[in-house]
C-alpha cells in the first residue's frame, strides 16, 4: 500500500456530541413550556380547609366534639402529625377549641369578629403593612359601616355609641380619650351589623392606634372637632339616615388623614383612592 494514502481519521470523542442526535441549537426537543411548577397544599392545610368549611357550612355545629385524634387519621388516611398541625391551625382561627384531659379533645366553635380581628392584625404585623395602606383600607370600609349601621341600629348600639361620646367629652386624659375614640368607631361597625365589617374594622382602629401613637399632638382642639364629628355621625346613626352618617363618616375620616401630616395625607382622599 502506498505512504501516500490519507491517514486513518481519529476515533469519536466519546463525551462530545454525538453526531446523529439533536442539534444542541435547535428548538428544544421537549416543545414549549406549557406548564409550570406545581405547588401541592400541604395535607394539614387541605384537612383544615375541608373542616372549616364544613364548620362554616353548618354541618358541624357549635358544640358537637369531632372526632378523637386517632379516628381523624384513620377516617382521613393522614399521618397523626397532619391531623395535629390541622387541628393546631383551626384553634388558631377560632374554629376548634381544644380542650385537655379525660373527655376533651377539639369541639367546634363558630369564629367571631375578634377572632377575625386578631388574625388580620397578626398578618398586618408579619407583613409590615404601611400606614397609609391602613389608612386607605380604612377609608374604603368605615364610611359604608356608618351607612349600614343607621339602617341597622339597635337601642343598645346607639347606647353604646353614646357612652364612648360622653367618655370622650368629659374626659381630660388624652390616653384614656384615644381609647375611647377607638371604641366608638368600633362601636360603629358593630352596629352595623355585619361581623366581617366588625371584624376588619376593629383591626384596623387597632393597628392604626398603634401605628400613630401621636398622644402629644391631640391638643383640646382636635378633641373638640373629633367629639362633634362623632356626635354628628352618631345622631344620623339614630335617624337612621344612611346617607349623612356615611357622608359624614367621610368627612371624619378625611379629617383624620389630614390631620396625619402631608407624609400621609398626600397620597390619600377620603375613597381611599391614591392622589397623582
């Protein structure tokens, strides 16, 4: 055979790319992404969910004991550590009450407004909500609880709306006059009858009170205009004038804001709505 017959060409790289598949430049061979990740509920969330549910639906009644830990997991096929953290979770939400010793275990109870309370004012604090979002919650909200609570008032309600108004005129502590004013306005919304307004209402005279903390700045002025303001809200409360008590509650709220200094007062109107 001749020297001059072309060299034998090298083997294959093993690790290179291997010549009869795909081109690595090409289109992705698995097509477009038409899906995402999934995120699965944990079992303790979903068993949670299903017992409120039921519990809210009426079909477990106040008072009636669920069933002993043990016949949860086997009813439901779910480790005891789910059940548990389940039954942890409801507890927390004011759905179950667990009771300790011989003959307890989780009996159902229906939520109240301060059990909504305090969950919206634990997730406000773990998520370091801003004042003026509280502010414009707010003013979304209270101006329709007075409008409800002239169609809905009660004689004890009125009493109570009352009696913070008194408090707040004939007191001279300005602590004890911040109180007060916070326990009118949640007064308010509970007389307007509706517990999720009650509810949301009382957390977010909580939470504002506890944001502004401006005890130094309410001089006898701004007692006197906020005592008015009340007791004109309240008297159309009593008529049972919808339309003034929320236009009025409007006002009230505004008044607040704008008392707050421009840092808040800006950005917000009384519809809770941002300026410019």
């Amino acid at each position: 055979m001749s020297s001059t017959t072309g060299r034998v060409p090298p083997p294959p790289d093993p690790t290179g790319p291997d010549p009869t598949g795909p081109d690595p430049t090409g289109p992705d061979p698995t097509g477009p992404a038409l899906l995402r990740p999934l995120h699965v509920p944990k079992a303790s969330d979903v068993l949670a969910e299903d017992l409120a549910a039921r519990i809210s639906r009426g079909e477990l009644r106040e008072g009636m004991a669920l069933p002993p830990e043990r016949a949860l997991v086997v009813q439901t096929g779910l480790s005891r550590t789910s059940v548990r953290e389940a039954l942890r979770v409801l507890e927390v939400r004011g759905f179950v009450e667990i009771r300790a010793g011989r003959g307890g275990g989780a009996v159902v109870r229906r939520p109240t407004g301060h059990q909504l309370a305090a969950s919206v004012r634990l997730v406000v604090r773990r998520s370091e909500v801003s004042l003026s979002a509280l502010l414009q919650t707010r003013a979304t909200i209270e101006p329709p609880c007075a409008g409800l609570a002239a169609v809905r008032r009660t004689e004890p309600a009125l009493r109570e709306l009352e009696a913070s108004n008194r408090l707040m005129r004939e007191t001279s502590d300005v602590s004890r006059f911040l109180r007060a004013n916070v326990e009118w306005h949640m007064a308010v919304a509970r007389a307007s009858g509706n517990e999720l307004l009650s509810g949301l209402m009382e957390a977010l005279a909580e939470l504002i009170y506890d944001s502004t903390g401006y005890v130094g700045t309410v001089d006898a002025q701004v007692r006197a205009d906020t005592c008015r303001a009340h007791e004109a809200i309240t008297a159309a409360v009593r008529r049972g004038d919808r339309q003034v008590a929320r236009r009025r509650m409007e006002r009230h709220v505004q008044a607040y804001v704008d008392g707050l200094g421009e840092e808040v007062g800006s950005v917000l109107d009384w519809t809770g709505a941002e300026r410019g």
